[in-house]
C-alpha cells in the first residue's frame, strides 16, 4: 500500500453515462497526476496539478474528461457520456514535489463501458 | 514516433539470469529517467531513479542513461521468479508536469 487511495476499484457503466472516480493523494504531496493504461500499454498521461491549480493537460483528453482538484487534497476524474474506448484502468499518482518527483502510484479504477 | 519506444517482450529467463530491459526516446529535453515495475493489476512501484547520463545501482538493479545515444536500460543480476513482472520506463522533463511511460516489458523469471 503505496499511501495514495482510489474509489471505486472498479466500476460497471452502460454507454453514455457519466462516471466519476476519487483519488486521495499521499498527504503533504502537492503533485497529482492521472493516467490512462489500458491492456499492454504503459500509463498514459492525462492530467497534472500543483496544488489544485490544473497545470498541465493532454490533448488526448477530450472535453468529455473534466478534473478538479478541490483545495489541493483529493481530486476526481469525470468522464461524461461514456464510450466503449473509454474501458482502461484509470491510475492516480502523487508526488511531493519540489526536490523529490517520486511518485507513488494509487491501485487505480477498472473502468468496463457495456 | 512515439516519443518512448520499450520492447513488450514478453522476455522469458531462468533464475539467476541477468536481465537488461532497454528504452529509446527521441526527446532531448527528457531530463530525469525512472523505471517501474508493475504486477498484475497493481499500481506501478518505483525502482529507480535518475537524473541524466551514467549510471545508478541499487542491490540487484542497475540503471544507465545514455543522453546522446537517447537510450536507457535496467539490469537486474540474479533474477528471481519474484521479479516476474511488467517493467516500464519513463520520462520527465525538468519541470516534472508530464511524464511519459513506454508500453512496457513483461518479465518472467522461471524456477
């Protein structure tokens, strides 16, 4: 157990429906980070806050995914309308930042569109 | 292109071999340079960490980083079948809000 937490584990959607997921970073972190992985693929990048400030975000990510980052603690991935595509594990991880990048990566959220 | 290139294997050694996992980019603006490993429906974990060109051990594990060859590789002596796993390497710039992972390498150790 790395320190960083995600709910669900898993969750079951129909197509078009909204889903949202929940990460609680390591407390004291300042950086989190979401990712993509889907089956023999490594994670890929959606997402990076420094606090809750949205610094960075893929052009991957269409506007379909929203995320916030509420007072620099937890933070949640929204998926709305969901696709077929859209099925990957969603992974979150946190880092301290300023000297120290380690991140430590959360189990994540399977995510299966029907 | 993608921007990490990382063989997916899968690699197949008996125990007590040892590994070399290997990765290219093609951006020189990747400064730092970890590699993960990553069991079964797990998070990945952090083995090592480094920070432009030369080398890091660390027990069993070994990373290099060749900037101008943009190439890095992971070495693990004396192989366990507990280092069956997927091992992924990845990137950051100095600024650390991105980073990019290779696809990649699953490792099976036999007893």
């Amino acid at each position: 157990d790395t320190g960083v937490s995600q709910n669900p584990r898993h969750k079951i959607t129909k197509r078009g429906q909204n889903v949202t997921f929940r990460c609680d970073p390591i407390s004291e972190h300042n950086r989190l980070y979401w990712y993509r992985q889907t089956l023999g693929q490594g994670p890929e990048f959606l997402t990076y806050f420094q606090n809750e400030a949205q610094l960075e975000k893929s052009r991957l990510l269409s506007d379909r995914f929203s995320a916030e980052r509420p007072k620099g603690s937890f933070s949640t991935l929204e998926i709305q309308r969901t696709e077929q595509g859209d099925s990957a594990m969603y992974l979150c991880a946190s880092s301290l930042g300023l000297l120290n990048n380690e991140q430590f990566f959360g189990p994540g959220t399977r995510l299966t569109v029907l | 292109q993608k921007e990490v290139e990382q063989d997916p294997g899968p690699l197949s050694v008996p125990e007590g071999a040892i590994v070399s996992l290997n990765c290219t980019y093609s951006n020189s603006a990747f400064q730092y340079f970890m590699w993960y490993r990553q069991y079964s429906r797990k998070g990945p974990e952090l083995l090592m960490y480094t920070y432009s060109s030369g080398n890091k051990e660390d027990g069993r594990f070994t990373a290099q980083v060749d900037k101008s060859s943009k190439y890095i590789s992971l070495f693990i002596r004396d192989s366990q079948p507990s280092d069956s796993a997927t091992y992924l390497c990845a990137m950051a710039g100095y600024n650390f809000n991105k980073f990019y992972f290779g696809s990649g390498t699953k490792l099976n150790v036999k007893p």
